[in-house]
C-alpha cells in the first residue's frame, strides 16, 4: 500500500475555519462564541447542571442532568433569554428548550 500525499492547500487551521464561516456568513461576531463565553457567568452556579447544547431557529437547547434542573430552567428560562439577549445587538434567543440527546 502506498500513502497518498498530502496537497499542500487542503489543510486548514480551526482559526481560518472559524474566520471563513464568518465572512460567509456576512457576521463580524461570532453569536456562538459569545453565549459560550457568557453562559457561564450568567447562569451562575446552575451552570453545573445546565449542559449548552446549540442555537437552532432561535431556539437554545440545553441539556439539564437532572429533572430538578430541568424545572429550575423552566422556571428561570424567561430572565435567563433576556440576560443572554443584552449581549447581542438585537433579541437573537427566543425561547429555551431542553432536550436529553
């Protein structure tokens, strides 16, 4: 068996990835990096229990390890999308689900 060689132009770093999909995307900021970077400090010490999971349509999805934390984000789930909403320039989460994938 012979190894294929490797085209010098294929490979490319996470960083230009990054970079490209935000050109493409026409966004300067990436929304993902921010929630990821604010999640934590806005949800406190629920952040343990509450697992980010992904933005669809508006929608955040987040995994609960238990079914105490999923009926504590239910709870906080309208206060919690408008802390994280203030950091966008305008409402980009509308609703919080969960989910158990």
């Amino acid at each position: 068996m012979t190894a294929e060689k490797e085209k010098p132009g294929r490979w490319s770093t996470s960083g230009d990835l990054v970079k490209s999909f935000s050109y493409r995307a026409g966004t300067v900021n990436d929304k993902l990096t921010i929630l990821n970077a604010m999640w934590d400090k806005e949800c406190g010490a629920y952040a343990k229990h509450w697992a980010l999971i992904g933005v669809k349509k508006g929608v955040l999805y987040v995994r609960p390890k238990s079914s105490a934390a999923a009926q504590e984000l239910h709870m906080r789930s309208e206060g919690l999308m408008k802390s994280l909403n203030k950091y966008f320039g305008r409402p980009w989460i509308v609703a919080i689900r969960t989910t158990y994938r």
